[in-house]
C-alpha cells in the first residue's frame, strides 16, 4: 500500500477528489495530531474520502477524516472523526478563503503522506464538475484500462 517515492511515504489518498471535482493550485500543509494519532497514521489506518476542508477564524481545519484508534494505545487514544487543525501561513489561509467565497470552489484534501518523518496533507482547489464532466471521466478511464489490456477500442 504505502509508495516510496523521494522520501515520501504515501498513506491515503483521496480518488473520490480527482472524480468529483476539477483539481487546482495544490499545496502541502502539516496537520496537527494528538495523542496516538501518528502512530495509528503509521500503520496505515486512514481515510480520508469524505474529507474537506473549512476556514474557520482564520484557520484551516479538516474535517471527516478518519483515523483508527491505536490498537495498542490506552486513554490518549482520540476521536476517530474529531476537527484536526492544517498548519499553512495566514496568507495561504487567507488566499484559500477568497478562492472560496469567490465562487464555486471548495478545498479538499487529496493525499496524505510522510515527509522527513512528519505528516503532511497535499490540499487542493476543487471546482465541483457536473454530470456530464463525471461520464467524460469514467468513459477516458475505460479507454486506458482497454488500451492498457491491449485490446484495440
């Protein structure tokens, strides 16, 4: 499961992002964990399909993402779905937000990985495609799937 590439340790990503929207303007952003969350993150335990992301007060938090309890932790285990903080710069912040209220736009977060021994969340601009845009998708994904079996479309 986990890819090692340049020193990067994926644990999830998010293949529901890429269908259902138009991805843009991607950034890295650390995450803020508690207890035995990054041990639980270690071992692959994540998920983060329902995830988003909201500004709230001038910070980014992350929402729906789902981490296991650490089997092997005791009371500092933490809620599964709880609000986790992204640590960005107030410009960066700030930039998203307008982004935002401009229209049409929503953050959500495409991969989580290891870097240097920190997590870090690759967050993304997402313009919401429509039905038509989803067909086109899956229609270009049977194409390479056929192209790849070798078969002639």
């Amino acid at each position: 499961m986990a890819k090692e590439v340049t020193g990067i340790k994926i644990i999830a990503t998010n293949k529901k992002a890429s269908f259902n929207y138009f991805l843009s303007d991607f950034m890295e952003c650390g995450i803020v964990l508690k207890g035995t969350e990054i041990k639980s993150l270690r071992v692959h335990s994540c998920s983060i399909g329902d995830a988003y992301i909201i500004i709230r007060n001038q910070e980014a938090e992350i929402i729906n993402m789902h981490i296991n309890p650490y089997e092997q932790g005791n009371i500092f285990n933490q809620d599964p779905l709880r609000t986790r903080k992204l640590l960005l710069h107030k410009k960066q912040i700030r930039w998203f937000e307008e982004q935002v209220k401009k229209g049409g736009f929503t953050i959500v977060p495409t991969k989580i990985y290891f870097k240097k021994g920190k997590c870090k969340v690759e967050i993304a601009l997402g313009k919401g495609k429509k039905n038509y845009d989803k067909r086109e998708t899956i229609k270009k994904r049977d194409v390479e799937r056929k192209l790849r079996k070798g078969d002639e479309y």
